[in-house]
C-alpha cells in the first residue's frame, strides 16, 4: 500500500506547487495587464516577486509591447508543467516553462498593440 501511495503523495504534492507558480504567474499577468492599460510601468514594484517592472513601448507606435517582471522564483521540483496551463483566464501559457531548481528569473509579458496578449517568456 504504501508503495502505491508514495508516487501518489509526491505527484499531488508537485501539483500543488505548479498550482502556487501558476497563481503567482496570473498575478503577475494582472500586474503586467495594469501597466499595458496604464501605459507606464517602468521601474514600479511587483506585489508579487519584488521585483522590478519594466515597460518596453513600440518605439513607433508608442504602445507598451512588453512588460518584464522582475525575481519570479518558481517552487516547482520537476520542469515544465503536470497540470493543464493551455487555458489560464483565456491565455495559454504552456509555452512557458518552469525549470526544475532554477533561480529567480524575469518573466516577460507580451502584447500587441490593441493590448491583446501575445505570449510568455522567461530569461535569466
């Protein structure tokens, strides 16, 4: 019994550390959405990480492409992703990847010009 129960225990366990990175993840979406809207964002403080926001505008056509937040340190043990993250509130993240044990990196936000999201990236 305890043989089956383990494997169980620790899937479930990872689950629930992808379920904390995927919140703090959609909080820092709000958090860059708030900025696209606002149209600034440069140097501001994440509520979430602590880390810097930092908004990076069309040069011309003036609207913010680009927002970068700073000291995102995923929990996740094992890289990518256990659960389903194809539909976050209508965005599809699975193109970003968690990394097992990685430090704290910046998550990039992007969108266009009509404020619409366009994609997820994380960098050192």
């Amino acid at each position: 019994m305890v043989a089956i129960s383990i494997p169980v225990f620790t899937t479930q366990l990872e689950k629930s550390r992808e379920a904390t990175d995927l919140s703090n993840i959609r909080s820092m979406y709000a958090e860059a959405a708030l900025v696209v809207l606002n149209g600034t964002g440069s140097n501001e403080t994440s509520s979430v990480t602590g880390g810097t926001i930092t908004a990076t505008k069309d040069a011309s056509k003036g609207y913010v492409k680009d927002v970068t937040v700073a000291g995102f340190k995923p929990i996740q043990q094992v890289s990518g992703w256990l659960i389903d993250v194809s539909n976050v509130g209508g965005v599809d993240i699975s193109e970003y990847k968690p990394v097992k044990g990685t430090a704290a990196v910046s998550v990039k936000f992007s969108f266009d010009e009509n404020g619409k999201f366009t994609g997820i990236t994380a960098g050192a």
